[in-house]
C-alpha cells in the first residue's frame, strides 16, 4: 500500500481508540511447486490432458481461487486427487495413473502474512499415454 493509505488506517484506528499500537507487515508473496506425473490411455492426447490438469489445478490453486485468498494455504493431497479424477475423463478410464508431488509447506506457517498460490510457472506436469489394459474389453478407452 501506498504510505498515505497507510496513514489515514493508522490516523482512522487512533481517532477511534489511541491504545492500539499499530504496525503494517508487508505480505510475503510466494509460488508454491507442485509436480504431477499422469499416464493415461493412448486414445487421449497428452497435451490436451496436461491442459486440463493445468486448468483444473490453477482454477482451485491459482491467484484468483477461493483458497488463496485466505492465509496459511495448506494443499491436501487427496483433495487435488479428488478434484483431478472428477475433472479430467482421462484419468478415471482404465488403469490410468496419477502421482503429484506438492513442496512442504510447513516451514511457512510462522507467517501469518503469507500469500502463497500456484502458478503456470510453478507447476509442472508430465502426460505419458500407455497402453492401460483392463481385465474387461472395452473398459480402457
């Protein structure tokens, strides 16, 4: 914030009651890493799935997301798994796989005044397409 902005909160708070001590942190502004590795069955594009993994990651994880707008942002696993596996077809068909790495968090929590999100530039997903058999025919589409 601009120093006036500053001034006219810290002046506003005082008028209202001189006993606070007033003090403005500046927020640490942070991209958090994540890596998720997918194989899926040779009738997807591997691209276009690596793009809805993207879309769907940054949608729920991105700077205008719901859960960075608060501090102390904590990623759970099965909930970016849950979100993926209903999102994105191509990794409920067949035996198609899914593993993400997500960075420790827990060196972070001291700061209240913590901003952390995912970004394009901090995640990175690898798509192999495989031949995912099934034990039943027609089930690997």
């Amino acid at each position: 914030f601009p120093v006036t902005i500053h001034r006219r909160i810290k002046q506003t708070i005082l008028n209202a009651d001189d006993s606070y001590s007033i003090v403005f942190y500046t927020p640490i502004v942070r991209a958090i890493a994540m890596t998720i590795t997918a194989t899926v069955a040779t009738s997807y594009d591997a691209d276009t799935v690596a793009s809805q993994i993207s879309s769907v990651v940054l949608s729920n994880y991105g700077l205008s997301s719901d859960v960075t707008k608060r501090g102390r942002v904590s990623i759970r696993y099965q909930e970016v798994y849950t979100l993926l596996k209903s999102n994105v077809t191509a990794l409920t068909v067949g035996n198609a796989d899914i593993q993400i790495s997500i960075e420790d968090l827990s060196n972070y929590l001291a700061y209240p005044e913590l901003w952390q999100y995912v970004t394009a530039d901090s995640l990175a997903i690898n798509v192999t397409t495989s031949n995912v058999a099934t034990k039943q025919w027609g089930s690997g589409i």
